[in-house]
C-alpha cells in the first residue's frame, strides 16, 4: 500500500495551471525543487517532500502520525463509516489515518494506525516476517501435544502456517508469536486442533507493544519508538 500525491509533473500542471510541456520545462531547468534539491520530471512524491518554485511553495511536507490504539472487543478493522461499529466512528481522532493490519471484530488488541503508506507492506505483508504477539485463550485445557502443532505449524486453508514461538501461560491460555498473518490464523489453528478461542489480544506488533493501553484508549508513538521501528522494517 502506497500513498502518493502524484508525480511532480502532474503537481506543476495543477498548481501553476500550466500545460504538461510547460512543466517540464520548468522541472529540467531546475526551477522546481524538492526538498531543496532539483526535481525530476516523473518524480512520485511523497507525504513528506517540499516542493518549491522559486520561492513559492507548491507543497508543504506532511507530518507523519503514528497512533498506538487498543481496539476493542466489538470494533470492525474499517474506516468505512456505513459499516457498523466502524474504526473511525470508535477512535475521534481528527488525523486521517488508516489501520496498519487487521484484527477481526471477536479480537482485541493493538493496532498500528498512521498516514505513512511505506511501512504498510514492510509490516503486513508474508514476506517481511515482521513479528506479531498475541495472548490466546482457549475453551479447554492445552495438550503438550496441541501447543507442539501450534509451534510447528497447522495446515489450514491448503497451506501449513510457519512455525511460531509458543508458550504455555496457564490451562487454557497461550502466548504466541507468528511472522505472518493469514485470514483468522490463530482462530482457524486452534479451530483445526479441536480448540474455541475465547479471548484473543495482539500484545506486539514488531517493537510496538500494547502496554498499559486499555480498550479504546490510544496514544501517539515515542520518538524512540518510531525510529527503532523504522530501523527494523527498513532494513
């Protein structure tokens, strides 16, 4: 998931209201700067670049957010406001930010939210392996052998998820953390193992921990937080 405003062609010819040949000219004589460096004619621009003609600015740069929330028990992982119980209706906050990964409405637990499209796929997507820890209880007690097939990997929906890290933190609830995140993975392992979750919370997502966040509650993320999470998924 990306978020462009456009490429800086395409922004010349919108806000100096010039035709396409023109703006190019512009961009390659170096008139048209971003971030205080000479433009180029294709050039995708960022939330964050500043684009200046002259001394006019075109583009001021755009603040990244990054919200740590506690979703609730109940709350849909959408923006869209004609669904019922919607994220944005729950979370009255101004900024126009969107979830970082989903949770399922029975699930509870942290959620990344921001107006940073580059990080979307570096967390969320298979390949990144990105780590995510949840909190599961279940309707019945563990098996040694149950808590072995969950670490080692269950097939559901034709494929066999990648081993996790699990450890057993009572009878019936369980510490886990997967690399990857298919459609209701842990409910759908559990489910194939004879087992109901009951209670599910994403504690972790990469450094981003739930901490003393309560449901509904949420909060801006450190300095610190930010940048060591930037360091992990960027390299």
């Amino acid at each position: 998931m990306k978020i462009l405003t456009a490429s800086l062609k395409h922004l010349i010819v919108q806000k100096l209201r010039i035709s396409n040949k023109q703006a190019i000219a512009y961009i390659t004589s170096g008139r048209v700067q971003v971030n205080g460096e000479k433009g180029q004619v294709q050039q995708a621009l960022q939330p964050a670049d500043k684009v200046t003609f002259g001394a006019q600015v075109l583009k001021e740069p755009q603040a990244f957010i990054y919200l740590a929330y506690y979703k609730p028990r109940g709350i849909e992982s959408t923006l869209n406001t004609n669904i019922q119980n919607n994220l944005a209706a729950a979370l009255h906050v101004e900024h126009p930010v969107f979830p970082v990964g989903r949770l399922d409405k029975d699930s509870e637990g942290l959620m990344l939210l921001t107006n940073n499209g580059n990080i979307y796929d570096k967390i969320i997507h298979a390949k990144s392996h990105q780590e995510k820890e949840y909190l599961v209880t279940v309707n019945k007690p563990l098996t040694p052998e149950a808590l072995a097939q969950l670490s080692e990997g269950v097939i559901i929906m034709g494929q066999k998820t990648r081993p996790a890290q699990v450890q057993q933190i009572s009878a019936t609830t369980f510490r886990i953390i997967l690399t990857q995140g298919l459609n209701r993975q842990i409910r759908r392992m559990c489910y194939k193992l004879g087992y109901q979750v009951q209670q599910l919370v994403r504690l972790r997502m990469v450094n981003l921990e739930l901490g003393l966040l309560k449901p509904g509650e949420w909060r801006y993320l450190s300095s610190q937080e930010i940048q060591e999470l930037n360091q992990i998924i960027f390299n």
